[in-house]
C-alpha cells in the first residue's frame, strides 16, 4: 500500500512571494530576455494573473485553503526558469523555486507539490501531477490577450502576436455544480481567424483538458459565443 504524504504548512504565503526581491528581479529580467527574443508578455502582469486564476480554480472547487495558497505561489514563480533559459524553463524555474522557498520558510512537503507543479507546466513535457499542477497548467494556459503583445510593429508580427492582438477578452470560468471549467475568448476575426488560435494552441487546449479532468471537470473552449471543445 502507498504511504500517503502528511502534509506540513508554514505560515508564507502569497504576499511574502510577491515582495521577495529576488524573485521579482528573476521575473522582470526574465521577461526582458524573452522580449529581446520575440516573446510576448511573461513578467508581473502574467504571473500575477496566473497566480488569481490557480487560486480561484481551486477556491472554486473547495480545495483546502492552504493548498489555493500554494497554488497561487506556484503561479507567480512558474516562469521564473525563464531568466536561465526558454528551453526547459519549468524544470529550471522549480530548481530555482525550491532554494528560494527553503530560504523563505517553507516546508519539504509545501516546496514539493510546489517545485512539481512548476515543473511540469510546459505544454511539451508537463503533465497534472497534483491539483496544484493542474491549477497552474489552466491558469497559465488560458492568459492570451492583446496585452501580452509587445511588438508595436503590425507588419512584423507572427502568428502568436497576431493571436494575442486578436483576443479582446480571456475569461476562465468555474462552473462548480456542473463540473465544468470553461474558457470563454472574444477573438476579433478581422485581425485573426480562430482557425489560426488552433493552429498554435492546440497542444495547450489538449493539455487544459487533461488538467480538468485530473480536477474531475469537463474542459470547454468557447470562442464567440461558440462552443469549439
């Protein structure tokens, strides 16, 4: 029979991550790098949203409070691996995340679905190991809008810009009692086709799906009013 983990909390929290110099620092000098390299937006404003979404999914499906905490923490440091590297950044950002929650008081069994959620967040090779992973997997696949954008030049944009500047509104909605969870787009067709959104996310869309069901809810895509998954 497998031992189940007695979980350990510390009282850090989500504020005490937020105001860790060094955290921000890794967070804005890792999305500066990925602005050099034509990325869009992966700085405060993404990680912070990530960060509400991961909690309020799991609040939503009435998971223990200090596992919502955990989860919004995972969501603030899932991309600060970026700051080494774009390749392999989640397992570079759990590495980096695990020395700075022991430093900051944080339990080996907190630092563990932590560090796990993060690294297995890239559509490429993540997988929803824990409701945390799961939580962060939705959370942070669901941020695409025309504030990500940073290329001003239209005429040089590629398709991930062209995406992004498309989508006027990016809702992920919980719908507790029919165990759905639901991402709602209002993508402007003038400036992409929703065909292009697919060509691009699809492997994310296949992934959120995964993170839903490990949650025990349906994933749904609605583009435009359209249900599409």
């Amino acid at each position: 029979m497998t031992n189940k983990i007695k979980h350990k909390y510390s009282n850090i929290n989500l504020k005490d991550i937020k105001k860790n110099p060094i955290v921000n620092i890794f967070i804005k000098s890792a999305n500066n790098y990925l602005g050099t390299i034509g990325y869009t937006e992966h700085g405060i404003r993404h990680v912070s949203l990530v960060a509400s979404i991961s909690e309020n999914i799991l609040l939503y499906l009435d998971y223990p409070k200090r596992i919502q905490e955990l989860a919004g923490i995972a969501g603030y440091m899932h991309d600060i691996g970026n700051v080494i590297n774009r390749k392999n950044h989640g397992q570079s950002a759990a590495i980096i995340a695990m020395k700075l929650l022991k430093d900051a008081g944080a339990t080996p069994e907190e630092i563990a679905l932590i560090i796990s959620a993060i690294g297995n967040h890239e559509e490429e090779i993540g997988d929803p190991v824990n409701p945390i992973a799961a939580a962060l997997i939705l959370a942070d696949k669901s941020d695409v809008h025309k504030t990500r954008v940073r290329n001003f030049d239209i005429t040089k944009y590629d398709m991930h810009d062209r995406v992004n500047s498309a989508v006027d509104k990016s809702f992920l909605k919980v719908i507790k009692d029919k165990k759905i969870i639901s991402l709602q787009l209002s993508i402007d067709t003038n400036i992409s086709k929703i065909m292009e959104y697919f060509e691009i996310f699809i492997y994310r869309m296949l992934m959120c799906r995964r993170a839903a069901s490990f949650l025990n809810c349906t994933f749904e895509l609605i583009i435009n009013d359209k249900k599409l998954l």
